[in-house]
C-alpha cells in the first residue's frame, strides 16, 4: 500500500492543479500528524533557539494557510482575520493552546483554504498580498515550499523528542 498520494500512479499524469493539491494536502497532513502520540509537553518542549516547538510550528502553519488562502485571496486584513501581524506572532503559545485545539485549527484553515480556491484556477490573480497580484500557481507553490520546510523541521524535533525519551526510559 502507498502511504503518500503523490506516489500514486493516478497522480503522475493528472492536471497540474490535482497535482498541486494533492502534494498540498500530503505536507498538511504529515505536519498535522507530527503531533500525534505526543504530550502536552513534548509538543510544547523547545528544543531550539528560537520560538519553534511543534505545536508551535503546526500553530504556524495555520497562520500560513491564512495568510495565503485568506488575506491574500479575500484581502482582508490579518486583523478582520483574527491572526498574528507577524509569522514570528504566530509561533507564540497561549494557555489554552493544545494538541487537540491546534490540530483542530490546522484542519480548518486547510479546508478554509481549500473552499477559498474551489472557484480559481492556477492562472487567477490574487490580490491581497503586499507582493502584490500573484497568480494561485504561485501561491499553490509558494505554500508547498514552505510546507515542505516545516515537515522538514517537524521531523527533526519530533525525533529528537523521541530519541530524548527513549533514552529516559
């Protein structure tokens, strides 16, 4: 059985939008579940100079899907949004942030995301984006890259939370 939808045949040929969408939703999907099985305060264990912890880092891709798939296509201010003015903000935990709540807010800025793009193709212009117009190939790409980095950065601190408590049991 293949694990990641990328790999599929069906996925090798199909248009480049369900190609885009399909490696979207693999990355989503593997950094949502970097905090599956974890505690509390493993997820929130900083292991690095600076603010990342997973949920932080899950809690941050939900800012980018906002930034993205909300500012940038229904220009809105991150204020009327309700997010963070700064990426750095969007790492900051609160007291009731948890596994479950932000794991539940990941999912629906994702599907948020995904409704917002429904009526575009790749070549429509966004227009909310201090960049200025860019096309949704771009953004599909540009969410992709950064996505990818994050699963990159969830793999490490996951391990590294693991192999710490292997070695303590």
């Amino acid at each position: 059985m293949v694990s990641q939808p990328s790999v599929r045949a069906a996925v090798f040929h199909a248009p480049y939008r369900e190609q885009f969408e399909t490696f979207l939703d693999e990355h989503r999907s593997a950094l949502h579940d970097s905090l599956n099985g974890l505690t509390e305060e493993q997820a929130r264990r900083s292991l690095v100079t600076s603010k990342t912890t997973l949920l932080g880092l899950v809690k941050h891709a939900a800012f980018v899907e906002k930034v993205w798939f909300d500012e940038a296509i229904s220009c809105r201010s991150r204020t009327e949004i309700g997010i963070p003015a700064t990426p750095d903000e969007s790492f900051d935990l609160h007291g009731g942030d948890t596994i479950a709540s932000v794991q539940d807010a990941y999912q629906r800025a994702c599907a948020a995301s995904r409704r917002a793009t429904a009526d575009l193709t790749l070549d429509d212009l966004v227009l909310g984006n201090r960049r200025g117009p860019l096309p949704l190939r771009w953004v599909y790409l540009h969410t992709l890259r950064e996505l990818a980095q994050h699963c990159g950065h969830a793999d490490i601190l996951r391990e590294q939370i693991l192999d710490g408590a292997a070695r303590h049991d």
